[in-house]
C-alpha cells in the first residue's frame, strides 16, 4: 500500500478578470482557486488508492487563505491535508526546496502534482523534486493505470508513449482521459470539519524576484477590405505583416 501525497497550489481564478495596480498585479478582489491542473492530479492519486490501497495526503504551501484548495482536495476524499506556512513570494528553487523537505517528512512514496500552475506556467515543480529526491520522473502525463505497478499515457514525438513508472516518482498529470470526480454532500462536510496539519519550517531565500507586472501592449485595430479589387492588397498584408502565406 502506498504513501501517496499529492500538491495542490491556491491560484487566481482563471475567468477572472486581471488588474495591473501600479506596477503590481492586484489580486484582492480575485477568487482563487485550486489549479486546475492539479485537480487531475487530484483525481489521479485516488484512483492510485483505489487500485492499491494506501492514504493520499494533499500538501500545498502558502498561508492560511490556501487551506481552502486543501478543503477542497479533502472534500472529494484525500485522507490528509497538509500546508507548509509561508507567505513568502518563492522563486521555483526555494518553493521546491521546501516542499521537497516536507515530502521527506511525510514518507512520500509517490507524488502527483499537475504539470503546470495556472499563474506561473512555469512546468518545473514535478521535475525540479524529483531531481532533489532522486526519483524518476514524468510530466505531461495523460492516462495512467495500476496493473501491478505505474503504467502511464505522456505525448511522445510523433504521438503517444506508454511508461511504465518505478516507484518512488514524481509524475505531473495534464487533463487527458482523467475525469474529476465531484465532492458529495458527506465529502463537504467532512471537509469543514477537517483539520489542516501545518507545518512551519524555514524557507530558504529566493534568489529571483518579480520587478513589477505590466500587460501587454493594445492590439492594434483590425483592418477590412471590401471588393475583389483589394484582394492584391490583402494578399501582400498576409504575406508581408501576417507571414501566414
């Protein structure tokens, strides 16, 4: 049976409408959200515990205000909720620093995470801690099955590679064939009723920091042509500024 722990990251509402404050990002009006690629990681770990037994931990980093993803995870049946305190701005060295050491703490034996956050997009998480841990690792993962051991669906050159995993490993899930279930009334109830294991810990300083946000340039506006006589025209435009022909 295996120890498995899933994370999970509190980010902005993807529908969400952003505002440059100054040179900030204001995000006090903005509902956040778990990301929604780690909700198949989610998924993902539970069908592991399905298959084979086990607990499935949910861990995230943040302050307070994430316990709400935890609650969430918690909701539709991980069996802990666990959440490094910090509200430190981490660069992705220091964040996986961190929860790669709570990891440890917690007898990780698989982990699952999405394959990217839907404020960073940056990618590094699942590859960066498992370089930290010495495990194997696959990202972009999109079926995975527990017929005696790992096997996993991740998009190859010219299509689909089957893999199998050994444990322990880090696999980080795109969405794919995995379909989230939904919390039912017990789940939610359970959930806020849950008690978050938090964990406090010293987090290294991040070596990058933001300068300041910005969006980007205004579109220009949109040009039309009418009559057959402007056709040469809007060819040499899709040639010459377009270059789609």
């Amino acid at each position: 049976m295996a120890n498995i722990v899933v994370l999970v990251k509190q980010v902005p509402d993807t529908n969400a409408k952003i505002v440059v404050s100054g040179d900030r990002v204001d995000l006090s009006a903005v509902k956040k959200v778990m990301s929604p690629y780690d909700e198949f990681a989610v998924e993902t770990a539970l069908q592991h515990r399905e298959a084979t037994g086990g607990e499935v931990t949910a861990l995230t980093l943040g302050g307070a205000g994430a316990d709400k993803v935890l609650k969430d995870a918690k909701a539709i049946g991980v069996d802990h909720i666990v959440r490094i305190d910090s509200e430190a701005e981490l660069d992705s060295n220091a964040l996986q620093t961190a929860i790669t050491s709570v990891l440890s703490e917690l007898g990780a034996e698989v982990i699952y995470c999405g394959k990217s956050a839907a404020d960073s997009g940056a990618g590094s998480t699942g590859p960066g801690i498992a370089e930290r841990l010495g495990w194997a690792s696959v990202s972009n993962v999109t079926s995975v099955a527990f017929d005696g051991g790992i096997t996993v669906v991740a998009p190859s050159e010219g299509g689909n590679a089957r893999i199998s995993v050994s444990m322990p490993a880090v696999i980080s899930c795109d969405k794919g064939n995995i379909k989230v279930r939904k919390p039912n009334v017990k789940g939610i109830m359970q959930a806020k009723k849950a008690k978050v294991d938090v964990k406090s810990i010293s987090v290294q300083a991040s070596s990058v920091a933001v300068v300041s946000h910005s969006m980007p340039p205004a579109k220009p506006a949109g040009k039309s042509y009418e009559g057959g006589a402007a056709a040469a025209e809007v060819a040499r435009l899709l040639r010459d500024e377009a270059n789609v022909i």
